[in-house]
C-alpha cells in the first residue's frame, strides 16, 4: 500500500507540472473514471490507465498542443475508450446479472 501512495503522489505531482488547461482535464478524467472503477485494490487498479493518460498529455503539452487536441472534444468519449480496458463497476455488475440469470435458468432446464 505505501508503493500505490506514493505512486500516487508522483502521479499528482506529473500532473500539477502540466500546464493548468492539461491539469484541469486530467483531474477531470480522473474524476470520471473513478465512478467506473472496479474498486478492485481500493481502485487502483486505475494506476496504469491514469498513467497512460499523463503520458499522453506530457507528449501533448511537449509538442505544444491544447489539451482537446490531444483527446479530442469528446472528453468523455475519449475517457471511455480507455476504460475498455480495464475492469470496471459496471463489468463486473453486468458479469455478475449475467452469470445468475445463466445458472438459474440452466437449473430449471
């Protein structure tokens, strides 16, 4: 758990050094994604998607983008490409409907 905080930390850290525009929506996202996570590890299991984000908002920022220019208008459509990836609440919730309406049915069969 001290490893996963003080990544945590370092992560925070990455993000205050972008600029503000880059700051604000990686917060934003962040904000986002976590109503979808697992809570798999107290949610980090969200570490690595946050992670990918700051890359690409360092490279971003590097090459003197604006922040949409890198994850497009659609912020949330943006946002939900990565959780593709990942396990979220709502996979698991619709792992689990799917998983006893199949073996109650099958015992009735």
């Amino acid at each position: 758990m001290i490893g996963d905080k003080k990544d945590w930390r370092q992560m925070q850290s990455r993000a205050k050094a972008l600029p503000t525009e880059y700051t604000y929506v990686f917060h934003k996202i962040q904000h986002y994604m976590w109503s979808f996570s697992s809570g798999h590890d107290s949610g980090m299991d969200m570490m690595p998607i946050f992670d990918d984000v700051l890359g690409l908002f360092e490279e971003g920022a590097a090459a003197g983008k604006r922040v949409l220019e890198v994850t497009g208008e659609d912020v949330a459509a943006f946002s939900d490409a990565l959780l593709q990836n990942a396990n979220t609440y709502t996979e698991n919730s619709r792992n689990k409907l799917n998983s006893e309406i199949k073996n109650k049915v099958n015992k009735h069969n």
